[in-house]
C-alpha cells in the first residue's frame, strides 16, 4: 500500500468520486455550501493534502485536509467542518494548523484499519508542511440517519439502544 497525491496520479482523481466518496459519504454530505463551492479548488490551492492509498491501482482510501490558521486555543477552534473549511479556503492569514476534512474507505476495504493509515498521513503531511498542528471535526457515524440539521451533535448524545450503550458507535479515536 502507498500513500499518493492526487496530484501525482490525475487517472485515480477522475475515479475517486465514483469508487469512494459517492458510495461512502451520506448523501446530505454531498449537499453542503463549503463543499459545493470549494471541493474543487482543494485540488488546485492545496495538492499537497489531497492524497488517496492505493494498492497497484486500486483506490483503497482517501482523505481531505485544508491548511488553516488557528492560535492553538479552544477558543479559535471552528466549530465545525463547514467554519473550519471555510476559514481554510478564505483566510489570508498564514496557517498553522491541518484540518481533516474527510477520510472514505471502500467499503471492500471497511474494518481494516486504513482509516488509522489516512489520520497518520494528515499529521506526516502537517509536519512536512511545517504546520504545529491536525485539527479534525468527526460527525457522529450513524448521522445520516438522524440528518435533522436543527438537532445539534448533544442532542443525539443522549439516544441509547440500552443501558449504556450509544445509539451512535461513534466518534471515536484510536488505532484506526
């Protein structure tokens, strides 16, 4: 398995959406201001952090990420995906911080632990760009099936499939 830039490989670029991110992402994914009006120019403004891991040719993963500035405080954290990529994209202050946009894994590929993979090539990119830091807002991972956007991430916390146990098996952080 090695870690590419789409930049390297414009074949697997043009593949990417049809074999990761259309059979991954939930559809209100797709459906987003930020991502509409700035997917593409990642491509262009920020190469260096758009990368896929392929075997040979075949697409296993992929993940996002755009430079942006923020003072190191919970504070200046954006207080999502759409601020945090919005600030990347618009800002003309010099960044300092990774932010993780997406990870996708072909769903042949799920439970194998390249997502862990794509999160260690986010902070070996961040480092090689001279950043102090990767930053990533997680949505809940069964969030497509509660999409209400008026239902903020604390009210879902409390949904339970029993005693103790989360609606939601996610967030979660670890070895990927």
């Amino acid at each position: 398995m090695t870690l590419i830039r789409y930049a390297d490989r414009p074949d697997l670029l043009a593949r990417r959406h049809a074999e990761l991110s259309a059979v991954t992402f939930p559809a209100y994914m797709h459906e987003n201001e930020p991502g509409n009006m700035y997917w593409g120019r990642l491509y262009s403004d920020f190469p260096d952090f758009q990368v896929a891991l392929v075997e040979g040719d075949e697409l296993l993963a992929e993940a996002h990420a755009v430079p942006l500035p923020w003072d190191g405080s919970l504070d200046d954290l954006p207080s999502g995906w759409e601020e945090g990529f919005v600030r990347g994209m618009t800002s003309p202050d010099r960044a300092t911080a990774l932010m993780a946009i997406a990870i996708s894994v072909a769903p042949a590929r799920q439970g194998q632990r390249l997502s862990g993979r794509m999160i260690e090539g986010f902070k070996e990119n961040a480092r090689a760009a001279g950043l102090s830091a990767v930053i990533a807002p997680v949505r809940p991972t069964l969030k497509e099936r509660y999409p209400d956007p008026d239902r903020p991430l604390p009210g879902m916390a409390p949904r339970r499939r029993g005693p103790l146990r989360s609606l939601d098996p996610g967030p979660r952080a670890g070895r990927g």
